[in-house]
C-alpha cells in the first residue's frame, strides 16, 4: 500500500488526523502530513502550533504532536519553546 492510501485511514472527510498509528512507520507518515500544515521560514509560538495541531487533528492531545513533530525533526524551536519553525526538509 502506497503512503497516500496509508495516510488516508487516519483522515477524515475534511483531512483530519483521526487516530494516533501504533506503527511507526505510519507515525511518520502522519508527522510529514502534519508537518506540511507549518509555513516555511514562518516562526510559531507555542500557542499557535498548538492551534494549528488542533484544527488538523479531532483525538485533541496536541502535546503529543508537538513534542513528536520536534522528536522527529518535522519541527524546530529555540531551547526555551518560545518559538517554533519547520525546517527545510519538506
């Protein structure tokens, strides 16, 4: 099964990240999904990543999210989390 279709079985209609993946392969698939939301070379506050990871996603554990797309390098931020960024690898 190809990503696209993977991706698909944890959206719904209007492209919402319905269910946290046990597999990590598919974990992934949704980080780089939701990484894609994050304007390039735009800096983020803590409370603006945290809104746009709640209009993207309906099982509302933002913290998990944010902490998963830092983890996997989807997003950067200074040591403090006062500002977040995605990095050039979209």
């Amino acid at each position: 099964m190809d990503g696209s279709l993977r991706l698909r079985r944890f959206l719904d209609a209007q492209e919402r990240v319905t269910t946290w993946p046990a597999k990590q392969q598919d974990k992934r698939l949704v980080l780089e999904y939701l990484a894609t939301k994050f304007e390039a070379e735009r800096h983020y506050t803590e409370k603006e990543v945290n809104a746009l990871l709640n209009a993207w996603h309906t099982f509302a554990d933002y913290a998990l999210l944010r902490r998963y797309l830092f983890d996997y390098s989807w997003l950067d931020r200074e040591r403090d989390g006062s500002r977040y960024w995605r990095p050039h690898l979209i």
